[in-house]
C-alpha cells in the first residue's frame, strides 16, 4: 500500500518555521475577519429590525472564552455558525504547534549522489594487469564497507525502500558512508547454498586430515584447499575454514564458484561439524565472469582465506556466527569487486554507460497526513470565513444605499455595536452618561454632556463603587476630567466639541 505521508528536500527545521509561519498567520487573519463578521452579522439583524441576543455579541473569543460563554450562557458565542468557527479556530490554535512540531520529521531515504572517482569495475577483454587481487588494500577495504553500509541503512530507512548488498559498478573511493546500492549500482552478487551435508570430526583430527577428508567426500574441489584456523602449540584448532575453486588450477583462466567448508563450533576441544557452501555469481553472470576468468582463482583464495575467520566467527570460543552466509558473500563481492577495478580508487569514467551518480541515503522531510489536513482545513475555514464577510459586507452596503436607511438614520444608530472588551466598556460608560448627562436643547438639535464616543476618551473613566449599601459599582468619569459635549441629531453625525 503506498505511503500517504509527503516527502520534501527542504530540512525539517525551515519547513517547521514556515508551517508555524502560516499557522500563526492564517489564525491571526481569522481573528481579525471573524470579529469583523461578528459585527456584521449583528447590524445586518438590526437593520432588518430583529432583536439580537447577548450571545451572539460577545466578539470573536478564543478557547477559555468560548467554553465560558457555552458553560454559563448554554449558548454558542456568536451565534451557531460564528460560534462553531470559533471551536474550530480554537482546537486549530491549540493543536497546529504540537502537530508540527511532532508530525514533521527528518527521515532517510535513497538518493542518489555524485560519483568523481573511485573504484570502477570493468569487464571488458584482457582490463587487469594483474592476476590476484590483494586482500589488504584500500579498495578491498571501501568495497566491504560500503556493502555493510548499504545493508544497515535497511534499518533505519521506512520499510518500502531497500539498499541492495551485492557487486557493486562503482564505489566512491571514500567509501561513503552513506552509500545506499541501487538497483542501477548492483551487477550482481554471490550467493552461497548451504549443501546440507554436515560431517564430524573428533578434536584430534588435523586440518589437513579434515580438508582430505572432504575432498574424498565431494566437498572440496581439491586435496589442498585453502584454509585457516585458530590453533594453540599444542596443535589443538578451531574456528577451521576451507575453501576451494571450481577452476582447479592458476593455469586455468575461466568463471569459477567456490565450495567453503566451516566450522560450527567454538572451542578447539569441541567435536568439529563442519557445513558445505558452494557459492556461486548471480545477476549479470556474463559480465561477472569476464571478470572472473581474468583471476587467478587458487591463489587468488589462497590470499583471501586468512580474513575467513574474521568474517565467519565473533571472537575466540564463538561458535558460527549467524551472519557468516551473508559475511561469506559479501566477502566474495570484495574479491570481485577488487579484482574488476584493477584494486584503484582513481578511475573517474563509468563502463557500459553507466550515469555518474551512486545510490546513497539523504536527509528528507515527511510530512504526516494529519499535518497536510491541518493544512486544508485552515485554509477552508479562512476562506469560507472571508466569503462570509464579503457577504456581511454586501449586506450592509445594500442597506446603506436604500433609501429606507437614508431616511430613517438606522445606519448612523447601531455604528457603535460592541463586539470587544474595551467596546462593551465603552457602550457602559455611554449608557451611564446618557442616563446621568445632562441634556441641552430640544429636538433633533440636543445635546447631550459627557458622553463618550470614541474608546480612546474612556482614559477618563473608572469602575467605582456608586451604591455602598447594595455593593453596586459602575462605570463612572473620574471627577475633574473635561466632560466632551455630544450632539444627537438623526440626520446627521455625532459630532463632538470641547
């Protein structure tokens, strides 16, 4: 089933910035339009002549505000479809941080890298100057390392992806680290076939006897394989290995598999088994064997039996390890891959065409499908809420052109609706002075004495207490402060003088 999650090259921390950057945006700008709808919506229903309830005029409220107004009110903030857009913008405020904070992560995943030079296989006629290659240099090195690294990167990359282990085009001549075999890098590989044929032998019995032995048997190639083994002086072994080719003879130059022989048990007093593998090259065989019959195989694994036990076995008194099949093969990639590169590091062309690119692992971003639906739904509710506003507003412009508004001053009467904290204050300390004031004049002409008009002409007033028996207190002006003089006329603006 394939992956819902979005993969991305930008690093995980900038993509965390930006998304935290539209997030906060986007629910700033929700804020600002919803409080704006929120007033709106209450002189679109004055206009029509409706009566509008307290709740619906508490302003655009966050999340403790929100679960106040439900839990005392029973009601939505705002009304039904303002309220509900406040719930939704308030588990989006609480929820975006954690989300991109916990949902976008680094994760490795194949790539490919530039190839300069390094170790480059070629297979064509009479390449090598050479007939064995050496075990000890730096290419054998870089060329059993990358093999190990190609195959650890398979734990730690998501499941659907595979580093493939196996001979290898080119090698990178640092043997990164990185390195991750592609299908395209892979020419193929040894595969060694347990024969299931287990033989004993007592702890007495020498290493030649025993590799005679398995000649006779058909598990050898020749009496006088190759081996090596962990002895002491007294001529007690363990840990024996024995391997052979299938070209017999270093006069034989052709394609060859190997049969190897090893030891299942730990200590040198211990009855040996000994388990049969015959290994052979899969994948591009003909390739393979070009560079194959250019080797000398007898002494070639001659050389490269004494690194058997290293690879075979995890310390002294160690029975076979569990990883000695993969090791033995990765072990002959090695060989083969030294070989087919005339054991250099400097070769900076590709052979048959190949790109000049290696499989490699890098750093990606992914994104977690719930952070992409945060993403949507943000957007859908601020769009739908702008629409909502260019629809509010429509609604008022209608109302401000008809001659029925014009008329009767509607419009100029429901200006200050509250939809905050500071302008709730402000229609209290107005309906204080109105009740309180002092009136000048008659008719459409009066004027009416200290009644606020703007926020900013609040910095005179204070929450005093005004009933000491009942504990009554109220918006009131502090005394000294310049009262403003307000005329109410309904065919014109407030207008104020000092």
């Amino acid at each position: 089933m394939p992956s819902l999650h979005v993969t991305s090259r930008i690093d995980a921390s900038y993509l965390r910035i930006v998304l935290r950057v539209y997030f906060i945006s986007a629910l700033f700008v929700l804020g600002t339009l919803g409080r704006q709808c929120c007033k709106l919506a209450t002189k679109v229903d004055l206009l029509q002549g409706e009566t509008v309830s307290i709740n619906r005029m508490t302003g655009w409220l966050q999340a403790r505000d929100v679960a106040v107004v439900l839990w005392k009110l029973r009601r939505l903030p705002g009304g039904v479809w303002l309220g509900l857009m406040m719930i939704a913008s308030s588990i989006l405020t609480l929820t975006a941080d954690l989300a991109v904070t916990g949902l976008v992560k680094p994760v490795m995943l194949p790539d490919l890298c530039p190839f300069t030079e390094g170790l480059v296989l070629d297979w064509s006629d009479n390449a090598e100057s050479f007939y064995a290659p050496p075990p000890n240099g730096y290419p054998a090195l870089i060329a059993a390392n990358v093999q190990v690294y190609s195959d650890q990167w398979n734990s730690a990359i998501p499941h659907e992806y595979q580093c493939l282990v196996g001979i290898y085009r080119k090698v990178p001549w640092d043997g990164d680290q990185y390195f991750c075999g592609s299908e395209q890098d892979v020419l193929g590989g040894w595969e060694c076939t347990d024969l299931l044929k287990d033989y004993d032998f007592s702890p007495d019995q020498s290493p030649s006897d025993i590799r005679e032995s398995l000649y006779t048997n058909g598990l050898q190639y020749y009496s006088n394989a190759s081996y090596t083994d962990y002895g002491d002086s007294l001529g007690n072994t363990a840990h024996l290995a024995i391997w052979s080719s299938s070209a017999l003879s270093d006069r034989v130059l052709e394609p060859f598999d190997v049969l190897v022989s090893v030891d299942l048990t730990g200590h040198k007093m211990d009855q040996k088994t000994m388990k049969t593998y015959q290994c052979t090259v899969t994948g591009q065989v003909d390739n393979i064997n070009r560079i194959l019959s250019q080797m000398k195989s007898v002494t070639t694994l001659n050389q490269w039996a004494n690194g058997l036990e290293r690879i075979l076995y995890m310390g002294a008194d160690t029975t076979i390890s569990k990883y000695a099949k993969g090791n033995m093969e990765q072990y002959l990639n090695s060989l083969t891959m030294v070989q087919g590169g005339s054991n250099t590091i400097l070769t900076n062309y590709t052979v048959d065409g190949d790109h000049h690119y290696y499989g490699c692992v890098r750093e990606w971003t992914t994104l977690n499908p719930a952070i992409i639906a945060l993403v949507m739904f943000a957007s859908a509710i601020l769009v739908i809420t702008i629409v909502y506003w260019l629809v509010l507003l429509g609604f008022i412009g209608k109302y401000a052109l008809s001659k029925k508004t014009k008329g009767d001053g509607g419009r100029k009467n429901i200006k200050p609706v509250p939809d905050s904290t500071l302008s709730w204050i402000l229609q209290a300390a107005r309906e204080a002075a109105m009740s309180g004031g002092s009136n000048y004049g008659y008719g459409d002409a009066a004027m009416l004495l200290g009644v606020p008009r703007k926020e900013q002409e609040l910095r005179g007033w204070s929450f005093s207490i005004t009933d000491n028996v009942n504990g009554v207190a109220r918006v009131v002006r502090r005394r000294g402060e310049a009262a403003p003089l307000m005329y109410e006329n309904v065919f014109v603006h407030h207008e104020y003088k000092r």
